[in-house]
C-alpha cells in the first residue's frame, strides 16, 4: 500500500527539524536536511506500523476493517 503525506522541514540553527503535516506527533530532527528526510520516512513508518498494531489489538472478530479513500488538498 502506498500513501502520500507531506514533510515540512524547517532549518533550526544547526539542525533541521522535520514533521508531518497529516499526522500530528510525526516529528523528527536531523543534522542534514537529507538525514532529516531518512529520519522522517522511519518516523512515519513506526508511527502507522504502531496504530495498526494498537487497533488490532484493541478491536476483535466483529470488527469491519475497510479502506477508505480520500483526496485531500
């Protein structure tokens, strides 16, 4: 599955700061603004893998999982 978010990265002295704008609480930093865009995308990943795992263990059999798409602008 692939979905498309938005990383806003912002020179903070000598560091970038980094975070996605979807998702509050998807945040990094970074000496680099390439080292901060490698830090975000491993945020991101960690934060979606843990809501899914939070979910399914919060939820049984007769729950209704279903996709839902959106395009947001």
């Amino acid at each position: 599955m692939s979905n498309r978010f938005t990383g806003v990265f912002k020179k903070s002295g000598k560091w970038y700061v980094a975070w996605v704008e979807e998702l509050r609480g998807v945040n990094t930093q970074g000496r680099t603004l390439k080292e901060a865009r490698k830090n975000l995308k491993e945020a991101l990943v960690l934060i979606l893998e843990t809501n899914r795992l939070l979910s399914n263990q919060e939820t049984d059999k007769k729950t209704l999982r279903e996709p839902i798409l959106v395009s947001a602008k």
